[in-house]
C-alpha cells in the first residue's frame, strides 16, 4: 500500500494512503533523486582519480598547473583536498550525511576557485575541466543536503 512521507525529521513516519492512491513522486521512473546519486558518485570517483594524478604528477596535470601560474609543490595540498572531499562524500553516502554536505560544500568552494585561477591566468582552452568538476560538486553537495536533511516533496 502506497504510504506518505512525513519529513518531520528523525522521528518521520510513514501513514497509509486510501486504497489505489499514489504518494507524490512514485511512479515517476528516473528522478531527481537518481540523477543526484549518480552524479555523487562521479563526483567520487573523478576527485579520486584527479588526486591520484596529481600526486602522481602527471603530465597533463604539471601543465595545466604552469599555464595557470600554480607551484609544483603546490599539488600534493591540492590532491588531498580532492581525496579529502570525495572521502567526506563517501562517508556522507554510507554513515553521517552532514559530513557529505561540508565535503560537498568544501568542493564547489575548491572547485570555484578552480575556475577562477583559469580566468585570472586567461586559460580558456581548458576551462571545461574544472568547470565540470565544479558542476559535479554542486550536484553533490545539493544531493548531500537533501540526504541530511530528509525527503523533499517531488524529489
């Protein structure tokens, strides 16, 4: 039996709707809520591997890095804010939603001053990276706030 959601915090419960009835949002196939999931998970597994390549000291990461005038010494911080940020949203997926919001939070402001290092140093050609990487963590971060905070009607 289809039931409502009350979204009164941690003492929420689940009331019966009448017999044939739809709670808001179900039957809808592909929400919101799924395209947030996902788009958490890339976020991951992209500041994963962005901070293994950076630790790595990759090619393509040493010259993106001088083109926007960034220090070589600089990209072990750099690559553990990455690594930091995809753990904290990990650990917000499976234990403590709150702590995905500050990772989430934490990423759109890295990657926010991402872009702007780009704009400052007049490196369009490949502006794209961090702007979807910022894109990601924005993602992220809303699909983190709605875990810690509970369902939202339509979502």
């Amino acid at each position: 039996m289809p039931t409502d959601e009350s979204t009164d915090g941690p003492l929420a419960h689940r009331t019966p709707l009448p017999s044939g009835a739809i709670a808001h949002g179900e039957g809808r196939g592909f929400g919101m809520t799924t395209v947030l999931f996902v788009a958490t998970i890339v976020c991951v597994v992209a500041n994963v591997l962005i901070a293994v390549a950076d630790y790595a000291r990759a090619g393509f990461v040493l010259r993106n890095s001088a083109e926007v005038g960034l220090p070589v010494s600089a990209l072990p911080y750099l690559a553990t804010l990455k690594l930091a940020g995809a753990v904290g949203l990990a650990v917000g997926l499976v234990v403590w939603p709150w702590v995905g919001v500050a990772a989430g939070v934490g990423l759109v402001l890295f990657f926010i001053g991402a872009v702007v290092a780009h704009v400052r140093a007049r490196v369009f050609h490949n502006i794209v990276f961090p702007g979807l990487y910022l894109i990601l963590a924005v993602a992220a971060a809303v699909h983190m706030i709605h875990l810690a905070a509970g369902p939202l009607h339509g979502w």
